[in-house]
C-alpha cells in the first residue's frame, strides 16, 4: 500500500496512460526506494508525429514526420536519462530513433 501511495504521489502530474519505465529497489527492512524515468522515446516520437505505430519497413517507408523542434523538445524531455553531453547530442539520438521508426524529421 505504501508503494501505490508514493507512486501516485509522484506520478500525479503525468498525462493520464503514459508510459513510465520505474526502477524499483526493494530492501530486507521491507523499505523501498522507487527512481522514475521520462517516457519512452518512442512514445514521445509517436505522440508528435500523431501516429500509432512506427513503419513496417524503417528507411524504405515514411509513416510521419516531426519537426526539429519537436526532436529538441523530446531531447530534452529525456536528457536525463540519455547518454549524451549535450542537447545536440541527444537530439542526434532522438532524431536516430525516429529514422528507425520511419518518421521522418523535417525542418
């Protein structure tokens, strides 16, 4: 009961059916510490192309597009929780994504 009442505490502000990868360490005292991620790229890229599901056959089929500043908004979304230096960087990790996606990034 504690662990539903620290997760909705924390997760209140989030849109209602997002996804939210959570780590959960569990202690021998019964305590608990709980680490809550960005939600997946994925679902980011898909929610700002308006589609829903990624192509069939990344790199030969287009099934939407996203702008530069949609791909700099989800970068920096999931900053945190990439392995990038810089926005720059994560934005090339973002916009890598939504190419194996087959979204195309325009702008």
């Amino acid at each position: 009961m504690e662990f539903c009442k620290a997760f909705n505490a924390r997760t209140q502000e989030m849109e209602a059916g997002q996804p939210c990868p959570v780590i959960i360490t569990y202690f021998t005292d019964k305590s608990f510490q709980m680490d809550i991620k960005t939600p997946p790229a994925s679902y980011l890229l898909k929610k700002a192309a308006k589609i829903q599901s990624g192509g069939k056959a990344p790199g030969k089929e287009t099934v939407g597009t996203v702008t530069a500043a949609q791909i700099r908004e989800i970068a920096e979304i999931k900053m945190k929780d990439l392995n990038a230096g810089d926005i720059d960087a994560a934005m090339q990790i973002i916009a890598g994504s939504a190419k194996s996606m087959g979204i195309e990034v325009v702008g």
